[in-house]
C-alpha cells in the first residue's frame, strides 16, 4: 500500500465546482422530463425533497473524508466500515454498476437533445443512436487521452451554469402562478415518488471525497464544501424546476420530456432560447459522460480488478485499465439500448441509495475514530431507507421489469465479487495519504 504526501493545493472554491459540476453536469436536463410525469407542477418539492437526502448524507461522507482522506472515496469508507470482505467488494461493484446507469442516462439526455435538430418525424430511436454515438466518441478520447478534453469541461462549466442563471432569472418575471397552484398537485405520494426517482441528480456530490487529499485543508475545507454544493444544487434545481412548471402545462412538459428543458424556455425567451438551452444541454451531457467514464466508473473498476489505486493517480493510469474502459462502455450502451430513460433512472437512484445507505451503515461501525454523532447518521440511514422503499414501490408498480433488473444487477454484484475474490485471493487495499488524523 502505498502512502502519498500530500499536495494540498485545492481551495474551498475549487472543490465546491466539482461537487457542483459532478451534480448540475446532467442532472437537470436528463431527469428533469420523466420527473415531471410523476410529480406533476410540485417538481420543485421533489426536487427540494431528494436534496434533503443528499444534503443528510453528506455528513458521513464529510465526516469519513476528514478521517480518512483518499481517492477512493466511498470504496475507502466501507472498507473502514466493513473491512476487505464480499460486502465491501459487492458494493463496490455495485458503485461501478451504478456509474453504468448514470452514463446510460446522460447518453439518453444527450440523444433526446439531439433528436431535435432532426425531423419531427424522424423516428425516437435515434435517441438511442445518438447515445451510442457519443459513448463510443469518449471512449475513444479516453483511450487517446486528449489534453483537449480538460479545456473543454472548464469552459462548459462556465457555459452551463451561466446559461441555466439565465434561465432561472429572466423566467422568474413570466412564471404563471396558476400552473404553481397547489391545488393542482399531485397526490402526495407522487411527489414522494418523484423524489426518490430525483435522487440520482444529487449523486455526484461524493466526488469532492476523491480530492480530500489535495485539499490545503481538508478538516475545515471538506465539510463546507460538500454542504454548500449541495444546497447550491438545491437551489439551482429548484428555481429551474419551478420555472418549468411555471411556463408550461404538464401535459406539454410530458410530451417534451426528451428536451423539456428546452421547450420551457420557448415562451420567455423564444426559439432561440430553445437553441441555446438544447446546445448547453448536448454540452452538459457529453461533459457528465467524459468525466463520469474517467472518473467514478474507471475507479470502481480499477478498484475491483486489481484491489487498489494505482500510487501515481492521473489520467495517465487508465491506459493500464482500457479493458475496464471497453467494458464500462458495453454495459453502457446496452442499457441505453434496452431501457427508456425514466427506467435507467429508477435503476440508477436505487443503485446509489442503497450505497450511500451502505456508507451511513459503516460509518455506524468507526464513529469513535470520526467523532460523528450517531443520531444524525440514523436520520440518513431512514432517509435512505424510505426513499429506496418509496422507489420500490413505485417501480414495482409501474416497471416490475425494471425492479427484477435490480435485483439480477445487485445479486451479481454480490456473487462476482464472492467468486473473483475466491480464485484470485484479492484483497481490497486502498491507497491512502500518511497520517490522515493530522488533518
């Protein structure tokens, strides 16, 4: 196991754009139509909803990475919890899996977009081309490792949140009050199920975790940094969300839900506001797609091949993983292929609840080395617990299909890693920074 000095050259500001970026990268255009089916005009309050969940878990995750500063992130903390076992190395596999979902629901995002450059009567399938196209179109930039890359997310991030502001200030003076009408929400347990389905637009908040040991100050760094992104996130959804439902009938959001971002921005700010918001939304989406295959996807499969982190950690490491590249990609482009984009969703928010409920759990087990407060960790663990159960019942009712999906995707999980580790005697050993308490 190798131990690393750390560099400690990022600041407050720097961490809370990835955690930032790693949220509003898709989240909002991807989720935001199918959402809006279930919840009807209180998507806000799903919205708001499904951060509180966030915004709960991300006490253990601040308090596991001040403790235990690596970029591992959450693979670290259930093997802090768990030890090196079939549990840790099950959900580990099961992170990676969920990093499949995302991609294939940034895939669907970006081809629904795409789809409205074409003809109307160009057929719905292309939604799945388009995805396929531009997985594969990353795939091979990763295997090129192209420095333009870099350049090209830095600039989208300006891009994206400065066009998503705009969106939400100039749309705030045409909302119609009467498409907000309380009295034309949905059952309560809709939003509930809107909520949980939301959960996924909030999952990239971890990734702030992955640069604890870059950080000046992480014990003081860390903590706000995840706080403040994700209620800057909540904030950012909310008042996007409402003025969706505040411009257009959820019937017309319904049948725009590939681009309903977009079509909301028509009556306030015309076709062009139409063009601008599908071109920030392609952008966004093939962003969250580049980062999400170099980052959390590649690092779950380096971690489950090989039982650790390389010690030189930079892009230039995943030339020695480019079978997990091609793999990641299969998977990704099959579920595009198999799955709309509301199933993928519910796949990928139950996949991540159960490993954040999982983290919670095995912060449970080293809270005398972390100092947390156990009653705050319970409160996540049931947060957790009842949206995993609310999604359940949702699906079980609407896509049973999609729930047996789940349940085949996680016994494998649990059942690759009980037979790899058997024959290859593996053990999961994260790298780690020396003398993390010093933080």
């Amino acid at each position: 196991m190798g131990e690393l000095k750390p560099k400690r050259t990022m600041g407050l500001w720097a961490a809370i754009s990835i955690g930032v970026g790693g949220m509003v990268g898709a989240g909002i255009f991807s989720i935001l139509g199918a959402a809006s089916e279930i919840a009807g005009n209180a998507l806000y309050i799903s919205f708001i909803l499904a951060g509180v969940v966030a915004l709960l878990n991300t006490y253990s995750y601040a308090k596991l990475g001040v403790t235990y500063p690596s970029a591992g992130g959450p693979v670290e903390f259930l093997v802090r919890g768990f030890g090196s076992n079939v549990l840790s190395g099950g959900l580990n596999i099961l992170l990676w899996i969920g990093y499949v979902f995302a991609l294939a629901l940034y895939a669907r995002a970006f081809g629904g977009y795409a789809l409205t450059f074409m003809s109307e009567s160009t057929s719905s399938v292309w939604i799945a081309i388009w995805g396929t196209v531009i997985v594969v179109l990353f795939t091979l930039v990763e295997f090129i490792g192209s420095k333009a890359v870099a350049a090209f997310e830095s600039v989208n991030e300006v891009i994206k949140m400065s066009v998503l502001a705009l969106f939400a200030i100039i749309g705030y003076f045409s909302v119609k009050p009467e498409l907000l009408s309380i009295a034309q929400w949905p059952h309560d347990s809709n939003i509930l199920f809107g909520a949980a389905l939301i959960f996924i637009a909030y999952e990239g908040f971890g990734l702030i975790t992955n640069t604890a040991e870059d950080m000046k100050n992480p014990r003081r760094t860390l903590p706000r940094a995840l706080y403040f992104s994700v209620l800057l996130v909540i904030l950012i959804y909310f008042t996007v969300s409402m003025n969706v439902v505040g411009h257009l009938p959820i019937k017309d959001i319904v049948a725009a839900k590939d681009y309903a971002l977009a079509k909301a921005a028509v009556p306030f700010l015309g076709k062009i506001g139409f063009v601008i918001i599908v071109i920030t939304a392609l952008l966004s989406t093939a962003s969250a797609i580049n980062a999400t295959l170099y980052g959390g996807s590649n690092v779950s499969y380096m971690i489950a091949r090989d039982g650790e982190l390389p010690k030189i950690f930079n892009r230039k490491v995943f030339h020695n993983a480019r079978e997990g590249l091609i793999i990641t990609s299969g998977f990704v482009i099959l579920f595009l292929n198999l799955l709309p984009l509301d199933r993928i969703a519910m796949l990928g928010s139950a996949v991540f609840l159960i490993i954040y409920g999982s983290v919670n759990v095995a912060h449970l087990r080293v809270t005398d080395k972390t100092k947390a407060r156990s009653v705050i960790i319970w409160i996540a663990i049931l947060a957790d617990l009842l949206s995993l159960s609310v999604l359940t019942i949702y699906t079980a009712q609407k896509a049973p299909g999609t729930l047996i999906v789940l349940v085949i995707v996680t016994a494998f999980a649990f059942l690759l890693e009980y037979f790899y580790r058997k024959f290859s005697q593996r053990e999961l050993k994260i790298r780690r920074i020396k003398n993390p308490t010093e933080f």
